[in-house]
C-alpha cells in the first residue's frame, strides 16, 4: 500500500512539473557571436585602460629584485635549518 501511495504521489509530483516547465517561456538564445563581440568591445577599453595605468608606472630596477629574491630565499633556508634542529 505505501508503494502505490508512493507511486501516485511521485506520478502526480511529475505530472505537475512537467505541465509546470510547458507553460514556462523557453529563454532567449544569444547568437555567440553577438556575445564575442561584446566581449571583444570589452577587452578593448581594458586594454587602454591598463595602457593609460602602465604608463604612469615607475620602471623597477631588476638587480634590485633579484637581489630580494635571494634574501627572501636565504631567510627561508635558515628558517628550514632552524626547524630541523629542533
């Protein structure tokens, strides 16, 4: 008896969602290249935007940071040496 209630009560709910979905407008399809071209246009303004932002920068001195690099490396050695003494 609770297999058939079960039954019914599963046919209804499907029978709901299905006549619930046919009544739903089906959404609007973009052409994709519609959707290229906006985010074409899009990269566009980035792009002089980061062009415009990249001028004002100050050049950074290469030697300079690699010099921090290998500190930053030779700190982080003592400190494995350090934690393998303990």
């Amino acid at each position: 008896m609770k297999r058939l209630l079960a039954l019914l009560a599963g046919a209804l709910g499907l029978g709901a969602l299905l006549r619930r979905r046919a009544h739903e407008p089906a959404p609007a399809v973009d052409e994709p290249a519609d959707a290229l071209r906006a985010k074409l246009a899009e990269s566009r303004v980035v792009e002089e935007d980061r062009d415009a932002f990249e001028s004002g920068e100050t050049p950074v001195d290469e030697a300079d940071v690699t010099a921090r690099r290998a500190d930053v490396h030779e700190r982080a050695r003592q400190a494995i040496d350090e934690l393998k003494q303990s």
